[in-house]
C-alpha cells in the first residue's frame, strides 16, 4: 500500500480487490495496444469503417485503462502500467502481426475482447465474494461495454448466409 486510506474498506478487502484490478489493467494495457494494432494495419475494402472503428474501440478500452488504474490508487494501491509488467502479465491472446485484412482484424480483436469481457465477469463475482461491492460495480460498468464494443465488431462478421 502506498497509503493510508480513511476507505471503510479492510485492508484484506482492498488487496484482494487492487489484484483483481491489477490483473484486468495488464489485460486492458494490452487489449489497448491490440485495437492501436488493429487500426495501423488494417487494409482491404472497407478500411476507412474499420480504421475509425478500431479507433473507438481503443478509445473505451483507453477509458477502462483509466477506470481501472485509479480504481487501484484510490484503494490505496500502486497502479503498475508498465510495459514490462504487461507484457508479462496479460492474460490475453498474443496478436497477431501477420494479420492485414478487416477480417483478419476483426477476428483478433473479437477474440481478445471476448476473452477479457469473461475474465471481466469472473472478477465481478471475486470482487462480489470479497465484500467489495464497488468494484464489482467497476467490473460490471466494463463488461457492460466489453460486450457492447464486441457486438459492434462481430457484427462486421457476419455474412448473408449466417445464422447467428
């Protein structure tokens, strides 16, 4: 801890819930990093669609990042945002460089926000069984929108010939 919070919250309580939160920070820093990726590189038919959408996705993940980090500090924790620790500590899928197309876009980050969205969920329960219930809060408010940014690129996915 860095401080000594006046936080009705005990300290078990608030570890607990700062190694929840540090955990989804490494995957939100990642997740960040993935749609920047995404919207550098995408090519094809519908570039300029694509491009501004991974533009808005990172700007919501950008915004769990912040959520997430202050949320850390003000339990009275170190929020750790370093490249090192992310890249060590991310639980999500490894990118994939070679990917050009939209599709291949679409997939990679679809995969990634799906991934995190049910880390999300299973936080929300741990922070909930830990007698935090703002932090489970917290959760809830990003998979809410975890799952709102998934629907926006899955449904790039879908063809006339799919049935959902």
């Amino acid at each position: 801890m860095t401080y000594t919070s006046r936080l009705d919250l005990g300290a078990s309580v608030r570890k607990q819930a700062a190694a929840l939160l540090q955990a989804r920070l490494s995957d939100a820093l990642d997740l960040e990093a993935q749609t920047k990726q995404a919207h550098w590189n995408v090519k094809g038919p519908h570039f300029m669609q694509l491009h501004e959408l991974f533009d808005s996705v990172h700007s919501e993940v950008e915004g769990f990042v912040d959520l997430i980090a202050e949320w850390i500090t003000a339990l009275g924790h170190v929020a750790d945002g370093r490249a090192q620790t992310t890249a060590a500590r991310s639980s999500l899928y490894e990118y994939p460089l070679q990917a050009v197309a939209g599709t291949d876009h679409l997939k990679a980050l679809s995969g990634a926000l799906a991934q995190f969205g049910a880390l999300v969920r299973k936080d929300i329960d741990a922070a909930t069984a830990a007698g935090d219930a703002d932090t489970a809060d917290l959760f809830t408010q990003i998979s809410r929108e975890t799952d709102k940014q998934l629907w926006f690129l899955e449904a790039h996915l879908v063809t006339g010939d799919s049935a959902g």
